[in-house]
C-alpha cells in the first residue's frame, strides 16, 4: 500500500466544486486555503450572530444553527470535525462524492455561510447590505453563483503529506485500510467512508483527475450519480 518512495499505491479523493477548479489547477490541490484568503471564518462568525439576533424564528435557524455555531467555533470532538480550510481526502470515493453533491458550493463552512446569509439578506437587513458587502465582496459574488459537484482522485500521495481527518498522526488510518485490504472486503469502499486524512501539503495536478458529477437522484445518504472526466488543458 506504500511504495519505497512513501507514496500511497491506492487512490484518495476529494469532494468539492467547480467553484474551486481554477484555482486548484493554478496551485495544486491544498496550495491556496479559501478560508483564510477570502476571510470566510470572520464572516461566518458575524453572520451567525446576525442570524442569533435576527433568524431565531426562521426553519433554517432552527435545522441548521447548532451546526453552524460549531463550524463558526471550529470544533472537533469525538467523530464530529467541523473545522475548516484545510483539504480533506477519503479513501473512499462515495464519501468524496456525497460531500461534493450535498455541499452546493464545494466547502461546508462556505455553503452553510451563504445559506444564512441569504435568509439574512431576504428580511432587508441595511448593515447586511452596506456594512457587510464592502468587507466581504467576494463571497456576496458568489450567491448567485452555481457551480456544479466535482470529484476529484488524487494518486502517489506521499504519507508525509497526510494527518488524520482530527489533525492527528495517520498511522492508524493507514492501518485501518491495510487490514481491509489484506481482508479481501468486498464493501471496501463503505468500510472506509470514516476513514479520512488532512492534507498538509499540495498536490499537484499532474497527479489528479478531475470528475464532474452529474446526480441522477438525490438522496442526503446515497445518491445516484454518473462520473465524466474532465479533461484538463495538461492532457490535450
């Protein structure tokens, strides 16, 4: 499962949206880190609180607020990691694939945030905006934007490159998946939908394959889906 050189002979992948596809193909994938550059974890703190005062009466508060507050926290507890920034990779493709479907805008944090932010901008609110817009622009250009789910496998990840999901040594993860492996599960790419790592350095697109997804039926836990390549200008 790793070679002499310490790259990973499996392939892992990664979930998000073709919102991030330029960039990614710029920087590799983890080279540039959307939370910090566009100042994401500030506006989603100012918008939950915005939303404590202003949302409480609404559905979305009531189903989504607790996740939001953790996110805007950056908690990670026991199975839950609701941190955010840094590029989340899973042997599995079906859970790569599932965040990429249920995560409109490619990132968690970044979906939950416009969510709230549009409920926020339906009650007219003036300090949303005046105030908000001018320090947040790019964020309020991308409310009406509609990026399509992106799968993208990622091959020969150094295990230098790797933590587990928490931040924590990836030894564990690798002996998880080595044990399947040698167990000959059919279901390995089930087994393993909890069994993900945090990429600590980039990778670069010589080293990726891009997958459109395009959803048959959706449904929260397994939807249908058929993959198609894109072709990126490296392989033309």
């Amino acid at each position: 499962m790793v070679n002499k050189e310490n790259n990973l002979t499996i392939d892992l992948y990664h979930g998000t949206s073709t919102l991030f596809l330029d960039s990614i193909l710029a920087s590799g994938l983890g080279g540039i880190n959307p939370v910090n550059k566009w100042k994401l974890l500030e506006l989603s703190k100012e918008v939950y609180d915005l939303s404590v005062k202003h949302l409480k009466e609404t559905k979305l508060f009531q189903v989504s607020s607790y996740s939001f507050k953790k996110m805007t926290e950056q908690t990670s507890a026991g199975s839950f990691n609701f941190q955010h920034g840094d590029t989340y990779l899973s042997p599995s493709k079906q859970t790569a694939a599932r965040y990429a479907i249920n995560k409109r805008y490619g990132s968690e944090l970044l979906t939950y945030t416009i969510d709230f932010l549009k409920e926020l901008l339906s009650f007219d609110i003036q300090y949303v905006k005046s105030d908000l817009f001018k320090k947040y622009p790019k964020i309020f250009g991308l409310i009406e934007a509609n990026p399509s789910p992106l799968l993208i496998q990622v091959s020969n990840v150094n295990i230098s490159s790797l933590l587990s999901e928490h931040g924590d040594d990836h030894q564990s993860n690798l002996n998880e998946i080595e044990e399947l492996l040698h167990g000959s599960i059919d279901f390995f790419d089930t087994a393993l939908q909890q069994c993900n790592f945090r990429l600590v350095s980039p990778v670069t697109i010589n080293n990726l394959k891009f997958w459109l997804i395009n959803v048959q039926e959706w449904n929260h836990l397994s939807p249908k889906y058929n993959l198609y390549e894109i072709k990126t200008i490296r392989n033309i």
